[in-house]
C-alpha cells in the first residue's frame, strides 16, 4: 500500500514448508518454500546478444531478435509438425548460443511463410534464412545435395543437370504445334516460361504436353524459348545462392529482351514468386501470371465432354497461395471439370500445408530425413488420404513427383497424384482427341 505517496513492495514472509488442502477434496500437499520461488521473475544466466547480432548483420535477418515468444509460429509451422522448429525455438536457440549459420536448423525452413501469415512481430524467415544461408554458402557449409543442385544450376541452367538442348524435347509428343521462339521469333502474347521440372522431368513433361494441347484448343497465342531457356532461381536464392540467383537473372533477361510479348504466364509458382518480387527489384518488370490463372477465365472455351466421377481434394503451394495470394483459379478449374467432387483438407487455403520443397528444401530430403520423423510430403499425403479422395490434385512442378513418392512410402498408393492441367486435358479426352480438335480448326465454345 503506498507509504508517504510512494507504492511500497509487500514484505514475503516465507515459510519453510507449507501444507495446502484442497476445499473440493480435502486432499493435502506440503508445498516446501522452493516451489514459491519458481513463481519469481527469473533471469537467464549466460546470456549473450552476440548471436543476433551476426544474424542481424546481415540484410534481412534483423527480425529473428523482434520474436518475443508468443508461440503462435510453431503450431503452423510444418516442420515442427515432423520435428522441433518454428521462429520461437530458433529464436530461444540463438539466445542460448546456438549458432545458426553452423546448425542443421538452418536448413530445415521451408520458407512456406506460414509463421510470418501468424505472427504479430512480422518475424520474417523467408528474409532471415536466405540471408544467413549465404553467409554459410560463402564459408562452404552446405549440404552436399544442394551444392550439387548450385553446380548443375550454374553449368547447365537448370537444377538437374540437363542438357538445355533437351529443354523443349517434351514438346514432340504433344499432338499440338509448339512454337519455339528462335525458330519462329516474332510477337506473341503469352510467353510460356516452362522451367526446370516441366521440361526434363518424367511426370513434369506430361504435365506441360498437356498444358499445350490445353491452352491451344483453349485458343491462346503462346510460345516458349526452348533451348534459351534458363532456370529463373528463385529456389536457389532462397538456398542462400544470391550471387548465383543474380547471375541467372542476368542470363534470364538479357534472352527475354530479345522477343516481344505481352505477358509471361509459367507453371511455376517458385518462378512466379521470382519474375514478380525478386526481378521487379533489379529493374526487371513484367507482366506475369500462374497457368491456372491463365486458364481459369478461359474455362468456358474448353470442351470438357468427359466426366471424372472422381473425389479430389487440393495442395495450395505455399509459393502460389500464401506468397502470391491465388487460392481461387486451381479450385474454379477444378471445380468446372464434370462429375469431379472437390473436397477440402483440413489444412488449406492460407492455412495450408507445405509440401517440403520450398526453399531448397526440393533437394534436401536426405538431409532432412536425419533431423525429422518423416517427410513433410508424407504427411501432407496422409492428411489427403483421410478425406477418401481418389485424386491429390495440384499445380506445381514441384509436387507430383513428391507427392508420388510419399503415396508410396506411406502405404497410399490408391491415391493418384495428378496436375489440375492433366484432370483438364483428360476431360478434353486426351491427347489423340485435343490434337484431332486442334488440327480441324473448329469453334471451341461449349
């Protein structure tokens, strides 16, 4: 009570043990005068800002020291779900003297931006972890598989190595014409930029045959660069690869100065998330959209005369929903595809789970599998499972091929994982029906 206008602390008078009984049961505790103390504020000893301070020093990583432990990030966040991570315990780790630019932790973010979506100190990982990435790039602390993917990236413009001569060889057996701008270099409206996955991988180059048949029954004018084309590395730059990243840009725009077009529209939601915020930063800007936002207003053109009477449920990618906002095209393609019944996972929209890719994470399932109890790809599997959907539907490069792989590491093996552009290319019948439709030439407004 105040003494003299001045607020006096209560004097403790402490006792050495104290018996406690309980008014509902009777029951008793004897409470000795430690377990008072536990209540009192208590400072940890040791402590050092030297951590921050090294991470804070590099542009981007100011915000990890802003956390002041709410703990809102960790329920969200998919690597915790598997392990132990999110900002707080990155953040209490650091000021208990771990040192992140040496620790597995720092490799494990996915940069799904699911904790930055929570969190009320704007702690943001997807500056944080490429910043202090670079720093243990530049001192050689990576993990194999990702120097192996910056080595391929650099040599070959592309994360797996290919030969760029072989970038648009998928385009032979797509039952459609495929212009290929240095053979045919004059304006076009819609540059498709296919990259890496799209273009060399098994599943990826289904993928893309049938964006092509699709887009030209649908009638858009579309080209792509073919052997010109580089990888835009935008997961290479959030794998702590800046200086590689920039010297990819330079390659990407000094090619994309040389043709017209209006509007550049890629499959990719990691190379969306590059053309859109990272270029624009370096004085490269464009007009530039996701397949299916693309396709989503030219739904209505296409012939879907096949009926799916499938149940499918939907992956938002982390780069196309929660980075760049698109949650409604996938589901109003998939939703116009007759007799396909959409069901939702519980964790979806702004509150979906990451598929593990993001961020280099594409290349570190080795590394990662030491660290955690299963891939986050497995448990996004699981989770679409237990909706009974026959079909995994979704729109990254990234993911069939992941998502394929956890289907049967998990015992899933019912559940088909297709690309929303391949359920739009089988309703239209396929390829010997599209290319039939194509080459007649014939209206194809429902």
């Amino acid at each position: 009570m105040p003494v003299g206008g001045r607020k006096q602390e209560p004097a403790a008078f402490e006792k050495e043990e104290a018996v406690v009984r309980s008014t509902i049961s009777g029951r008793e505790w004897e409470l000795p005068g430690m377990w008072n103390r536990m209540f009192e504020p208590r400072v940890l000893s040791g402590y050092t800002s030297g951590g921050f301070a090294k991470i804070s020093a590099q542009p981007g990583g100011e915000s990890l020291e802003w956390c002041y432990g709410c703990g809102k990030c960790v329920p969200v966040c998919p690597v915790d779900m598997v392990g132990e991570y999110g900002p707080r315990k990155i953040h209490r780790k650091v000021q208990t003297g771990m040192d992140l630019f040496s620790s597995p932790d720092l490799w494990l973010c996915t940069t799904c931006a699911n904790c930055l979506r929570v969190c009320p100190k704007q702690v943001n990982m997807i500056d944080i972890m490429p910043a202090a990435r670079e720093v243990a790039v530049a001192d050689g602390n990576v993990p194999n598989e990702l120097q192996d993917v910056f080595e391929k990236s650099f040599r070959y413009g592309n994360a797996l190595g290919e030969n760029a001569r072989r970038r648009h060889a998928w385009a032979k057996d797509a039952g459609v014409p495929v212009r290929v701008l240095a053979n045919d270099p004059g304006p076009v409206d819609v540059l498709f930029y296919v990259e890496d996955y799209w273009s060399y991988h098994p599943r990826g180059k289904q993928a893309a045959q049938a964006f092509a048949r699709v887009a030209t029954v649908a009638g858009v004018d579309w080209a792509i660069l073919g052997p010109e084309e580089k990888t835009l590395g935008d997961s290479q730059r959030l794998a702590g690869e800046k200086g590689l990243f920039e010297a990819l840009m330079d390659d990407v725009t000094a090619t994309l100065d040389r043709y017209e077009f209006a509007r550049i529209v890629t499959p990719d939601p990691h190379g969306l998330n590059a053309l859109r915020k990272e270029y624009p930063k370096r004085g490269h800007t464009y007009d530039v959209s996701h397949y299916t936002q693309l396709l989503a207003p030219l739904v209505d053109r296409l012939p879907l005369v096949n009926r799916i009477e499938k149940k499918v449920t939907f992956h938002d990618p982390c780069y196309l929903g929660r980075h760049n906002g698109e949650y409604e095209a996938p589901r109003r393609l998939l939703e116009a595809i007759p007799g396909l019944e959409l069901v939702e996972m519980l964790r979806c929209r702004e509150n979906g789970y990451c598929c593990g890719g993001g961020g280099g994470g594409m290349w570190l399932d080795g590394f990662t599998a030491n660290h955690t109890s299963e891939r986050l790809s497995e448990r996004r599997v699981r989770e679409a499972a237990e909706t009974g959907a026959d079909i995994l539907a979704v729109c990254c490069p990234y993911e069939v091929s992941r998502f394929e792989d956890a289907a049967k590491s998990t015992g899933n093996e019912h559940l088909k994982v297709l690309d929303i552009i391949e359920l739009l290319d089988e309703a239209m019948g396929g390829k010997d029906a599209v290319a039939s439709l194509a080459a007649s030439g014939e209206p194809v407004a429902r």
